[in-house]
C-alpha cells in the first residue's frame, strides 16, 4: 500500500512499505518470539546506538513521546530534589510544564526561541542555586529546529554533579552521539522520529545506577520508570502493562533498516544533505528561514511566511498536499512560518520535487 503523500513532518513521519508491513501479524506477549527475540533485542540494539560505554541500559514506555519525558522526570526527581529546564521552545516548555503538574521544584532558563542557551547563564543559575540536583535540556529543539550546545552544556552541569535528562526525541538516530561520553543519565526519544518507525511508544537509554535509584520514586503507576525497567529486565522483555505489540515489531523492521543504511552516520548524511538541498531551494523561490544558518538542524527548518495579503497557510498547505508533500504549521510564539521536516524516508530527490511543487504552489505571486 502505497501513501498518497510524503509527510514532511518532524513525526509521526513518512515511513518505509517494509516498516508498515511489519505490523501484519498479531503478536503474544507472553511468547518468547515477541519479549526475547524483539523487545530484547531492541532495548540491547538503543543502548549500542546511542554509546560505547558500558553501565547504560534502556526502557521502553507506552505512549507518545511525551509519555516517557514525564515518566523520567516524574521518576528521576526525588521528593527534595529541584530541576532546572533549560527552555527555548515548546519541547523545554513542556518539560518545566511536566514538573509543574508534578510538583517538582524547578526554575526555568528561557533564552528565547532563536537563541541558543548560554552555558555561562546556566553555569550562573547552577552556582546562584545549590538546590537544584538535575538538568533537562532539548537536543534539537523541534519547534524552530535549532540545535542546542548540549555538549557545553552537560560538560558544566557534570561539573556541578547534576544529573542530566537530554530530550533528543527529535535527534537520535539522525545525529551521530555517544551520551557515554557527554555524560548524559538520562536520554529519551521515540518510537516515530528518526529511527523511522510508527508512533506508539518511547524509550529513555539511562546510566543503569542512576536509574536504580528511581525505585520508590515515581509520581504516577503507569509512568513509573524505574517499575517498568525492572519487569522488563527482570523478565526477559516483558512490559508492565499492555504492550503496542505492531508498533514494537515495526520499531525492530526500522532498526534493522537504520543498519543496513549504514547506521546513523549514514543517516545524518542522508538528512543533512535533504536539509541544505531544502534551504538552496526554498532561498532560490525567495522564502528565508527563521533561524541563521549556524543553528540549523538536519531535522527540521522553519521558513518565515510569505508577506503577501494574499498568503494563507492552510491554502499553501493543501495545494502542497494535492501535489504529494505535507508540510508542517509553525510553532513559533513571535514570528509567523512554516516547518519543513527532512526525516523519514525521505530523499534529496524528494526534496528537489517539493522544491518544484512550492513554486506551483506559490499562488498568491501568480498574477490572476
Ligand atoms: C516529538 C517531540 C517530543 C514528544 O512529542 P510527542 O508528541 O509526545 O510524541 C518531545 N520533544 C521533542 C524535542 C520532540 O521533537
């Protein structure tokens, strides 16, 4: 079954006929087939992506994304503990709103949407601040798209010893990083970003000891981190709760097709060669993008809107869609654009296309 348009969107995204053809078979959870021979092996395959160092293990959590950024930090954050969300977006907004809900004591470092943090405000607030024990930051900030300094940034939290929980939702598995290495407790993505399956579940990588100590410490049953980890560790796979059994089976199809692209090296290649093909065609048609061209991700770019009185967005979205490509609302508080995605299954020579049908679809510069 072929999809009738490609969905340049930062997910859930356009996906591979192999990956959706993965979800054909009813699965038992109770089966060896399905907890040792997919989940197994998919929580052992994210830990390999994601570092080369040892001591991390990875869980999965049922629901969207954003499921699993409220079970980590619901479930990370002790009872005095105090975090600090560094927030130049929706997504780091999100995390302070989680905390909010949660009655976690949090302080907010907002630099604006097209700013990139600075390390030395963060170092400020961490020094002003001993009571703060953790730090949330976005890896790729998918409202704009613009990419966060996060290696400078978890360098001077480890520094002060705060535990980190990196949102890299949008950026793992299209950005080459060792979170070993950084020194990342915490990371956390999704089943339908860059690793290209469908939506239905998350997974958060974490350093095994600092996910230990989440026992006890959760907010919510059914996000609780740490009880989750433990039944599937414990039990070869198994999850807590009802499983997203297609979903997971696709995810598996999409790892194992990550691989035989040659990995995520080979993906970052293929979405920043989509993202500067994206950026020389839309400039050629006149449209400008938000950001400067320092900050951009290979993920994802806004474009300022058109001018023109004449402009709509929904109009330019639907002859955009009539001729195959469905692009993304901006999500900007203070300026009006688009977004354009540049992951999933999705090609340089699919960007040239769309380049060709934003110029038809430019209406309101053709003269009536
Ligand atoms: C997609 C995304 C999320 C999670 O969004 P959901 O809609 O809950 O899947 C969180 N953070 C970032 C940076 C994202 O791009």
């Amino acid at each position: 079954m072929q999809n009738e348009y490609l969905l340049l969107t930062p997910g859930p995204l356009s996906t591979s006929e192999t990956v959706r053809e993965a979800m054909l078979k009813d699965w038992c959870t109770w089966d060896d087939e399905y907890n040792k021979e997919i989940v197994e092996v998919i929580r052992r395959k994210l830990v390999t992506l994601a570092t080369k160092s040892a001591g991390y293990t990875s869980v999965l959590m049922q629901g969207s994304g954003t499921a699993s950024v409220e079970a980590t930090i619901g479930s990370a954050i002790p009872n005095d503990g105090k975090l600090l969300v560094v927030d130049n977006g929706a997504y780091g907004a999100r995390m302070a709103e989680i905390a909010d809900y949660l009655n976690i004591a949090c302080e907010v470092l907002a630099p604006g949407e097209t700013s990139q943090p600075s390390v030395q405000a963060v170092e400020e607030q961490l020094q002003r601040d001993s009571d703060i024990t953790h730090l949330a930051v976005v890896h790729c900030e998918t409202t704009t798209g613009i990419l966060n300094p996060i290696n400078e940034l978890i360098t001077i939290a480890k520094r002060y010893n705060k535990v980190v929980i990196l949102d890299a939702m949008s950026s793992f598995g299209g950005i080459t990083m060792d979170i070993g290495e950084m020194g990342v407790d915490f990371m956390i993505s999704s089943a339908n970003k860059c690793i290209q399956g469908v939506p239905g579940f998350g997974f958060v990588i974490a350093k095994q000891s600092e996910l230990e100590k989440c026992s006890g410490q959760a907010r919510s049953l059914s996000l609780d981190l740490y009880a989750q980890w433990k039944c599937m560790q414990d039990n070869h796979g198994k999850w807590r709760f009802t499983s997203p059994t297609h979903t997971v089976r696709a995810f598996y199809q999409a790892l194992l097709e990550l691989e035989s692209e040659g990995g995520i090296e080979a993906r970052e290649a293929r979405y920043t060669e989509n993202q500067r093909t994206l950026v020389q065609g839309m400039r050629s048609l006149g449209f400008t993008p938000l950001l400067n061209e320092e900050l951009h991700s290979p993920i994802i770019t806004s474009f300022y809107s058109p001018t023109h009185s004449d402009y709509q967005f929904k109009e330019f979205y639907n002859q955009l869609k009539n001729l195959g490509f469905v692009i993304y609302p901006g999500k900007v508080s203070n300026a009006d654009c688009f977004r354009i995605g540049n992951i999933g299954e999705v090609y340089p020579s699919d960007i040239k296309r769309l380049i060709g049908a934003v110029k038809k679809s430019m209406y309101w510069e053709i003269v009536k």
